[in-house]
C-alpha cells in the first residue's frame, strides 16, 4: 500500500516576480519595490533575483482593506 510522503509536510511558497506581484496588487514595480523598502511587503532576494510570496502580497491586500465609514472626511456633509 504507497503512503503520501506530503501527509502533513507544510506547502512550498508559491513565489512571485516583482512584476507579478505589483500586477497582482495593481501598482507599478516602483510602487512595490517602496513597499518592500518600507518594510511593508516581505520580500526575498536569491543572488540579482527579488521574489515575493504569494501568500505575503495576498496578506498585504487584506492589511490595506477599507474599514467601513472611515472615509467620511473625504465627503463632508454640507
């Protein structure tokens, strides 16, 4: 009978290039490449190459979520 050798063995990254990862956010690479210096998005550099996680741009997403009613200085009642 074959056992999974992947039972419980935690996923692989799935690694992104700077431009996937800014088109993922929807910026441009300069855009991205300031996050990343700002310590806002975690990024990784292997020799010349810089690679995001796709789980890090996915959570970065969701950390700049809109929280309702905490735009109303941009339209003040008249």
């Amino acid at each position: 009978m074959p056992t999974d050798t992947t039972a419980g063995a935690p996923e692989s990254p799935v690694w992104l290039s700077t431009a996937d990862a800014a088109a993922r956010i929807g910026v441009t690479t300069r855009t991205l490449y300031r996050f990343i210096d700002e310590g806002r998005l975690p990024a990784y550099q292997f020799g010349r190459v810089i690679r995001v996680k796709q789980s890090d741009v996915d959570a970065f997403i969701e950390s700049c979520r809109i929280a309702p009613g905490s735009l109303a200085h941009l339209h003040p009642e008249a």
